[in-house]
C-alpha cells in the first residue's frame, strides 16, 4: 500500500486542541531550559532567536517556523536586536497518542523555511487574533480548523519523509517470515515494533493498513491456518498440533479453532477428509 494512503488513513483519527497563542515582540528574550506538557510551534516574522534542544543549538531565523513536542526540553535566548513571532501551545493526538510521538520528527527537522510566510502568518492571525465574526462552538470548531491546517504545513514539510523508503524495504517481509519461523511461540508486538524499527502504535496502525488486521490477529491468523492445514492433511494428534502453534491448553485449542471456523478442531478434520 502507498505510504502517503497509509499516513492518511492514519492522520484522518487526529484530534487537536489550541490551548494558547498569540503575537509576541521583545528585545530583551531569555529562559533557562524547561519541560512543557504540551506542543509548540514559533513562527518567526522578523529577527532570530538561539533554540536549544535534545542537546542541539538550532538558530530559527525570520520566516522559519519551529515545533516544540510535548515532554521536551528546551530552553532559548534572543540572537538579534529585538523578535517579532507568533507562538501558539497546543495538544494533538491520534487514538490519544500525541502525533509527535508516535510520528517521530527528524533530529534536523525541528525547524524549516516557510515557503509562503505570508500565508503562515495570516493563518496564525485567524487562529490566534479573533478575527472572525464566529463565536461559540463554531468559533472553536474554526480555530481547530486553522490549527489542523498548521499542522498540515508541518508535517508536509518536517516529517520523516524517508518512512516511504522505509515502508517499500523489507521491514513487513521479514516481520511475516517472523511470524511463520515462529508459529509455535506467542510474540509480543513491542518485539515486532523493534525489528522494523517503529514505535509500537505506529507500527500497529501502519501494518493493520497494509494488511487489513492488528499484528497479533494476523499472527493468530496464521496460526489458524496451519492448524486447519494439519488438521485436514496429516494423522497428528489433537495435542501435537496444538503444540505446533504454540498452544498447550486443549481446551483452549478447541474454542480457538471453534471461534474462527464455527467447528471444533474435530469436526473440522472429519469435514475436511471426507468422513
């Protein structure tokens, strides 16, 4: 499946919420290194400010806009004669994990260029300054409309453009061959998550894309079908094939084998040979 598909699908359970924000100017700006519960975008519109970070120095100049994720330090000090930027805080998830989490930002794509800073600092206007003549819920729904519109250019711009490299690789390949060299055991999907590289919940939502189920149901899946395999073509015993996939209670195996074909192990065998 085409990862911009993937990352779409992905994108379309993202829930935001502005928190604060507004137009900011100053010739005299410092703070020593703090930690935010929430995410923050600066987007500057004149001079230039000193951003460190995950113990990087970064220098965000006028018409670069800056992400701050949720749980990062930071600290900054002004670098020119005075700032003029908007800032805004705010909470974003999907499924109630924050995107930046789960969406990791390149270490240098914390900040990038906006190619149209004019368009970016009128969207921060309408967000951020009221100006509109909505009012209510429908100026809250506007505002969140705005501030998805912002994370749209981010993430155009900043995000790991090279998953789809990722995605065209080997990685489910080999978490499929995985799974079958591994058929007799139970596997964590945190393991599988390692092996590709992918924090846990994105890996869950980027392969149930690709392959229409969760990672543990697909590996149940397969499961299954060596079961009814052995079942219908072989002489082995109740209790060897259930210890083949990695069963060992026979009870168990027989409501797991009933649940996915409406048989129990039994009657799946003597349909299937014929008796």
């Amino acid at each position: 499946m085409n990862f911009d598909l993937i990352l779409s699908k992905y994108l379309s359970a993202l829930t935001v919420e502005l928190l604060a924000g507004r137009l900011f100017q100053s010739d005299s700006w410092t703070t020593n290194i703090h930690m935010l519960g929430c995410n923050k975008i600066y987007f500057v519109l004149d001079g230039s400010f000193q951003l460190q970070m995950n113990g990087k120095t970064l220098e965000i100049k006028k018409n670069q806009l800056a992400i701050i994720p949720e749980g990062t330090y930071h600290s900054y000090q002004l670098t020119s004669d005075s700032i003029k930027l908007y800032w805004c805080h705010f909470n974003s998830a999907v499924n109630g994990v924050n995107i930046f989490e789960t969406y990791k930002i390149e270490d240098n794509k914390f900040f990038f260029d906006i190619k149209d800073p004019k368009s970016v600092e009128n969207l921060f206007k309408t967000m951020l300054l009221d100006e509109t003549k909505k009012s209510g819920a429908a100026l809250v729904m506007y505002k969140h409309a705005k501030l998805m519109e912002l994370l749209s250019i981010c993430i155009e711009n900043s995000m790991q453009k090279d998953r789809e490299e990722e995605f065209e690789k080997e990685e489910f390949s080999d978490i499929i061959k995985y799974m079958y060299a591994h058929i007799d055991e139970n596997i964590q999907v945190e393991h599988l998550a390692e092996m590709a590289h992918f924090h846990p919940n994105y890996f869950i939502r980027a392969f149930k894309q690709k392959f229409g189920s969760s990672p543990i149901r697909f590996f149940n899946q397969l499961k299954l079908e060596r079961a009814k395999e052995m079942l219908a073509n072989t002489e082995k015993p109740m209790n060897a094939i259930a210890s083949e996939i990695g069963i060992n209670d026979m009870s168990y195996f027989s409501r797991f084998v009933k649940q996915q074909t409406g048989l129990s192990p039994s009657e799946y065998r003597n349909i299937y040979k014929g008796l």
